[in-house]
C-alpha cells in the first residue's frame, strides 16, 4: 500500500513539475514574441525613414555640389554662398 502511495505521489510531483514548467516556458514565449512586435513596430519604421533621409540628402547633395563634386555640407568646406543658398 505504502508503495502505490509513494508511486502516485511521485506520478502527481512529475505532472506538477511538467505542467508548471510548461507554463513557465509559454509565458516566456510570449513574452519574447511581445519584444519582437515592439521592436518590429519601431525599428521597421525607423529604418524606412533613416533611408528615405539618407536617399533624399544624397540627391540634395549630388544636385547642389559645388564645382568638382564638393557638398557644401563637407569638413573643411567654406560656408555655402548667397547664391548657393538662394538657388
């Protein structure tokens, strides 16, 4: 007696122990797939909008270079002129 006692006490601990560490390992995964919407839903947008600035400064600087290919924005480069400001 004593032993169908122990074996289904042992049974019960085991199924105890499965379903709480089933349960840890779901909330887990949900957890990471709670970062992982998070970060979609911020990085997707920051990197189309970083690339559309660096796509768009690109074209601003390839179309208003100084003569020989300088961007006026470049280190060491003279402030930009009147005209070029103008134009």
């Amino acid at each position: 007696m004593l032993a169908v006692a122990v074996t289904v006490a042992l049974a019960f601990a085991g199924f105890a122990a499965t379903y709480l560490n089933s349960l840890r390992l779901a909330q887990r995964q949900e957890r990471l797939a709670r970062v992982n919407r998070q970060l979609g839903d911020f990085y997707g947008p920051l990197f189309a909008l970083t690339e559309a600035n660096a796509r768009t400064f690109t074209a601003f600087t390839e179309r208003h270079a100084r003569p020989g290919g300088i961007s006026p924005f470049s280190d060491g480069a003279a402030p930009p002129t009147d005209e070029e400001l103008a134009g």
